[in-house]
C-alpha cells in the first residue's frame, strides 16, 4: 500500500505498509537507505505503527546527516520514543509558526 513520501535532508523517502518487512515476522519496520524507503509492517495497533513510523525516520535522520554503521539501535530507540511523543502532543507546525512570529 502506498503512502505519502515523507522527505529527509532533501532526500524523498517512500513509506509502504507491507505484510511482511524484511521476510521476518518479528519485524515491525525497515528503513532501506539504498532506494529511500521506509517498510512498515501492516496490522499493528494505531500506536505501534506511529512508533514504528516514528522509529524508522529517525534511522532515515541519522543516515542521511552522514552516519555510518549498525551501532545506533540504542540511540534511535531512545530518540524515537520521545520524538513519537512530542510529535503526538504538540502541534508542531502551528508551534513553529508562532514562535518565529514571536523572533
């Protein structure tokens, strides 16, 4: 199923809701770099595929601003968790708006 395209550093990534990500049941998401992609598996709760949404964006973000390398799981998932929340509970762009009305 086809999703809006959500951008990263200028670079378009495609969001798809599949039934199986990465041919692993277990799996919820994938962020594939190669051709901007983000996998999210189909059927989860509402909340776990906003987190799961959230989580793969945040591999896209730390991708694409030039880091390299397997070991940021801990820190995606750390970053993600809050960053799902903040999205969740504030209107971020009427915020922005405000605040640069405010400068």
């Amino acid at each position: 199923k086809h999703m809006q395209n959500v951008k990263v550093a200028g670079i378009e990534y495609n969001v798809q809701i599949k039934e199986l990500v990465d041919n692993d049941p277990n799996t919820y998401g994938s962020c594939v770099y190669h051709d901007a992609h983000i996998e999210i598996r189909k059927g989860l709760s509402r909340e776990r595929t906003e987190q799961t949404f959230v989580h793969e964006l945040m591999h896209a973000t730390i991708f694409e601003a030039g880091y390299r390398g397997d070991e940021y799981e801990e820190l995606v998932e750390r970053l993600s968790v809050v960053l799902h929340q903040v999205i969740k509970e504030n209107d971020l762009p009427r915020l922005l708006e405000q605040v640069a009305e405010q400068g």
